[in-house]
C-alpha cells in the first residue's frame, strides 16, 4: 500500500444486472438467476476480486425495470456463505412487512455460517401491491412513519442479538448444564410497532451484532442511518454533493461511532471484445440510461480516476451496481481492481470479519454484567 487514501469497494447484485435490457445481452444468464450456481458464481468472482463486500437486492413486490422472478436475499446469502471465506455477504430486507424475530436469527445464523461477515439492509416500503401479499394491515402512508416502524425494527434486532451474553453456552456434559439461563435476557421492547419479550433462540452473533446498512433517500431516511445504521449507502451526482451527504450523515450522527458511508454508482465498463463502433454504441446506451444514483458508462481507467477523486470527499467506498451480468463483475474484477492496485488505492486484503474490515468494534453486549 501507498499513503494514499484506500478506495473500498463493494457491489450490489440484482438478477441479471441494474440496466433493464441486461437480460437480454449475449453474455446474460436469465434462466440462471432462480439457481444457487449463478449466484455462488458472482460471489466468488466478487471475493476473488478483492471486494470487501456485497449486498442482494430484494422487494416484497416486482420492481420496475426487473425481470420478474427472484430468490429470496437471505436464503441467497446463505447458500453462498459456505463457498467463500471472507468477503462480506449483505442481504436486504423490506421491514415495513417482515417481523424483526424472525429475521434477527436469520441474519445471526447467516453470521455462523459465514464465520462473521453478515449484515442486512434495512428497507420500507409503502407500496400497496407489497402490503396485499401479507393482508395484515395496510404500510404505514407517511415516510416518517416507515422510518420510524424501522427504527424500532432495528433496534428489536439489536436488543435480540444481545439477548443471549457471549459466554452464555456451557454445554457441560458432566454435569448436565448447557447453558446459563442468568445470561439469556428479556428484552422486553414496548414501542408503537412492536412488542417483543425475547430473548432470542439463537445464541449472540459472532460479531456481536451484524452490520445494519440502509440507503439514503431523503431527510427521512438519513436520520434513520445515522440514529441506526452501521453502513450507509448514498447517491451523490457529483464529488460535492458526496462530501455533503457525508458532513450531513456526521452531523447527524454526533459522538457515536461513524457511520461507514459508500457512494452508489451505476457502471456500464467499456467492451473490449466488441468493435469499436459496437463499443461505443453500447457505451451510449448505457449512459443514456437513468438511475437514482450517477450512471458511469466508460473504461475502467476512467471509472478508477473517478473513484479517487471522488474518495476525497470522505466516504469510506462505492457501493458499484453493475449494469450488466456478469459482464461489469468481470470487468470490475479483472480490470478495475488491477488499475486500482497498480495505483495503490485497493485496500490489502481484508480480514475476514466484516466489522474488522471496515474498522468498526465488536459491540458490547448491553446487558452483560460487569
């Protein structure tokens, strides 16, 4: 490594790719994308690429400009977590409509498998076509609201995950005891969406708590970050309106830990297998495409030029949804992160545990006794 500032890097994975007509290019796999093979195969490539991680989209209904057909995120993330070792696995959850005890051991036991590299993100919906596939009640109609429910979803989560304190476990097979029930916890949350006694059945993550990441999508969302999140995910146009979400996301935060902030950015890598005439065609269509976050259409020198200038405003890294898979995975790991090392920006080889990686500490566990 140089002095230079790190650039992290980490990709959002979303069926055959975050440009609409992705489906339909030579090298997409669509019928593949119901398979566990397709998604171990981006995984790996992912991980083999020295990414520090990687986040699974998901909605409780179809999303415009997506192909129909998914797989649920977490059962995704766990089929996948025994073929790889150290690459951090995100899978997304819609809280408006998912209940925080079943998922909390879910994201805990995708943390065993993975050997601690688990997070989720957290995402609301106020969708009614989402909320008629529970029938349970209608989703909160304000954005304040949604962010509120999840709020306490997250915070459900967390008092679960420390329901059970770290040396709980005894399995003493002399004496018959398997576990002390003085350090298994109630934790009793009351709030205006939930009533939760606890504790949990699944012993303390081993991270202590995985990382809970969120995207930024306005006033509502980014206090909800800051007050909860340990990784945000933001969609800046420019390098300043980078150094602004970030400055604001701080503000917000106050004296706790910093929220670890990556800028999202729509890639479409340059084709060195097409003519030039072909290559650049397609460079203009995938440019000409709009996304809620910046959409990058050119070489990977120019995306790593990018990267650097852009990693002075502060953020901790790029969140990269390739527009085409798996082309843009190959492109980024074959090409972009080479050009990132031979500048000496990519980040030696994380260690395994995600929080470790992104420089973030075990949590303590609140209610643990001195």
């Amino acid at each position: 490594m140089t002095s230079e500032v790190p650039v992290r890097l980490a990709v959002a994975l979303r069926g055959t790719g975050w440009h609409p007509g992705s489906w339909r290019l030579p090298d997409a796999r669509p019928a593949d994308v119901v398979t566990p093979g397709y998604w171990v195969d981006l995984v790996t490539r992912a991980e083999r690429g020295g990414l520090d991680f990687v986040t699974f989209s998901d909605a409780l209904a179809p999303t415009p400009g997506e192909p129909l057909g998914r797989l649920d995120a977490v059962l995704i993330a766990s089929r996948v977590a025994p073929r790889t070792t150290h690459i951090g696995l995100i899978p997304t959850a819609v809280a408006t409509h998912t209940e925080p005890f079943h998922l909390s051991k879910a994201i805990a036991t995708l943390d065993y498998v993975s050997t601690g590299r688990a997070g989720i993100g957290v995402d609301v919906t106020a969708d009614p076509a989402a909320a008629r596939h529970f029938g349970r009640r209608p989703a909160p109609d304000s954005a304040a609201d949604l962010y509120a429910e999840a709020a306490d979803y997250v915070e459900v989560l967390r008092r679960l995950w420390d329901s059970w304190e770290d040396d709980a476990e005894i399995r003493d097979a002399a004496t018959g005891r398997f576990v002390d029930r003085t350090k298994l916890h109630y934790i009793d949350f009351e709030g205006a969406w939930f009533s939760v006694k606890g504790p949990s059945i699944t012993p303390r993550p081993p991270q202590g708590q995985p990382l809970v990441a969120a995207l930024d999508t306005g006033t509502e969302s980014r206090a909800f970050i800051a007050g909860n999140a340990d990784i945000a995910f933001v969609t800046p146009r420019t390098r300043d309106e980078a150094a602004e979400a970030v400055a604001a996301i701080a503000a917000l935060r106050g004296e706790a830990t910093p929220v670890r902030v990556f800028a999202d950015l729509l890639v479409h890598l340059d084709d060195t297998a097409l003519d030039a005439a072909a290559r650049q065609q397609r460079l203009d269509d995938f440019a000409e495409f709009t996304s809620d976050a910046a959409v990058f259409a050119g070489t990977a020198a120019q995306l790593a030029d990018l990267l650097v200038d852009w990693r002075a405003a502060g953020l901790t890294g790029f969140r990269l949804r390739p527009a085409a898979l798996p082309h843009d995975l190959v492109q980024i790991t074959e090409a972009l992160t080479p050009e990132l090392a031979r500048r000496g920006v990519l980040p030696d080889r994380h260690d395994p545990i995600l929080r470790a990686a992104l420089g973030l500490p075990r949590p303590a566990n609140r209610y643990a006794t001195a």
